[in-house]
C-alpha cells in the first residue's frame, strides 16, 4: 500500500508544475499561491471531517503546526508561483528531485531516525552535484533563468523541512487533521500578503478560463487530495520515504511541460537528473545493510 500511494502522489505532484506554469498567465504570484491553499484548505477539511475529529491541543504541536505550514506550504508555494514566472515548468519538476537529500539532512538533525553512513554521505555528494548541475547549467528555453530555478530549489528545501515536521504532527491528530490545519494556516499568512499587496477581487474577472481551470485543479487535486495522501505517507513510511515520490517527480514534470508547453528540455538537465537520482538511492538504502558514518 505505501507504494501505490507513493506512485498516485509522484503523478500529483509531477502534474502539478504543467498546472503552475498555466496558472501563472493569469494569476500573479501572491494571487497564485492563496488561491491555491485557499481551495486547497477546503478540501481538506472535507476529508477531515468525514474520516477525523481530532483537535490539535497544547502549545507544542500548534507550534509545529505553524511551522510546517509556513516552510512547508506557504513559502514554496509562494517561491514556485514566482519561478514560474522565471523558468519552465520542466525546470521546476526537476528542482524538486532534490526534495529527498534536503529531507535525509533535516530528518537526522531534528532526530527523526535517519541514519549517517558512508553510502548516505556518498548519495548526498551526488545529489549535491547533481542540484548545482542543474542550477547553474543554461536553460533550453528562452524564460529559463538561473533566479527561477534557484527559487525552485529553494521551494525543494523548504519542502524538505516541512515533511521533517510533518511526521509527528500527523502522528498526533491524524493526517487529514494535520494537513486542513496546517493549510488553513497557510491561508491566512498568504491572506494577509495577498491585502498587502493587492486585496482586489475585481482582478479575478480578467484571468482567462484556461488559468482559473488550473488553479481550480491545482487546489483540490494536486494539493487537497495530495496533501491527504502525502500526510498518510508520512505517518505510515516517515519523511525520507515520503520524499522519494521526487523519483519520478521530476520526469513526470519534464514530459508534460515537454508533450503540453513544448519546453525543451536541456542536456544538462539529464545529468544533474541523473546525479540526483543516484544520490536518493544511496541515501534511500536500508540502514541496516549499510555501515555507519562517524
């Protein structure tokens, strides 16, 4: 079971930068970011209320509540609204096969069990060469800029650190609980940026339908339902499994911006891919068949 729901999560969220780059003709970044929690919080308090009624209690897990929702929803999301803006959609998918190595790093340091060893130290190297590949390479598209992907990356991170606090919040209140609070959080830090910087509704009458589609899409598919679904995944297989999902995640991403948006996709993209992907296998390994580090 923890792989098939691995599987239906890795095409979520690899559908989900075609979604971005859609939405973001017609929504700007801030704009983007709420509307998508905004459905998104509402979605998932449907789930909540049908399968949980736990409440969150005591002054510690709303702490990491708030905490999760901010570094792992309302900054990345407000980071991949701006890159899409800067890069390609392909390039994003690709900027978040990092996610995994991020997470092996935030899991051993906040003490959720992950283990330092030799390969673990190897993948990290590899993965870590792959990520400034990728980054630094030049893009394959004209809107493809170095200040996208990084903001990219930097989503990846941050994700990463979300995932990490994830696991003991969804632990405590059940996984759709977590995910509605930690989103409705969200919205309300997106909110008031959102009042800040524009707060007109009137500017919603003037996004073409193809953009309202994806962001309708976007919030109630690939962030309701695949936050409901990643929360689970936390709960049962912890973060660092969790975050392999970012396996296919970025080839799922790269062939739709490819086959929908005709992105090129650069060569150097594949082997910062590649390096990726083998670094997440070295840290992804039973600890028990390796050797400890240190």
């Amino acid at each position: 079971m923890p792989y098939i729901l691995l599987v239906i999560l890795s095409l979520l969220w690899g559908s989900s930068f075609l979604l971005i780059a859609i939405a973001a003709r017609g929504f700007d970044a801030t704009s983007l970011a709420f509307a998508r929690v905004m459905i998104g919080a509402l979605g998932l308090w449907a789930i909540a209320l049908a399968r949980e009624r736990r409440w969150p209690k005591g002054a510690a897990l709303w702490l990491r509540l708030a905490a999760m929702s901010t570094f792992g929803q309302a900054i990345p999301f407000l980071l991949l609204s701006a890159a899409a803006r800067q890069t390609t959609s392909g390039d994003l998918a690709l900027m978040m096969g990092a996610a995994p190595i991020f997470a092996f790093v935030f899991a051993r340091l906040i003490g959720e069990g992950e283990v330092w060893t030799w390969s673990a130290a190897l993948g990290l190297a590899l993965g870590l060469t792959g990520v400034a590949i990728a980054v630094s390479g030049p893009g394959a598209h004209a809107v493809s800029t170095f200040a996208g992907r990084a903001e990219g990356l930097a989503a990846a991170c941050c994700y990463a650190f979300g995932a990490t606090l994830s696991r003991g919040a969804s632990q405590k209140i059940g996984p759709s609980t977590a995910a509605a609070v930690s989103m409705t959080i969200s919205s309300g830090v997106l909110g008031a940026l959102w009042l800040v910087n524009s707060g007109s509704l009137s500017a919603f009458a003037a996004i073409p339908e193809s953009a309202l589609a994806a962001i309708a899409a976007l919030g109630i598919f690939n962030t309701a339902f695949a936050y409901y679904l990643y929360f689970a995944l936390v709960m049962r297989s912890g973060a660092t499994f969790a975050a392999l999902n970012n396996y296919a995640v970025p080839f799922v991403g790269l062939i739709l911006g490819a086959v929908f948006l005709n992105e090129p996709i650069a060569p150097s993209a594949w082997g910062g891919l590649a390096l990726v992907i083998a670094g997440i296998a070295l840290t992804g390994r039973t600890p028990t068949t390796r050797r400890r580090c240190g």
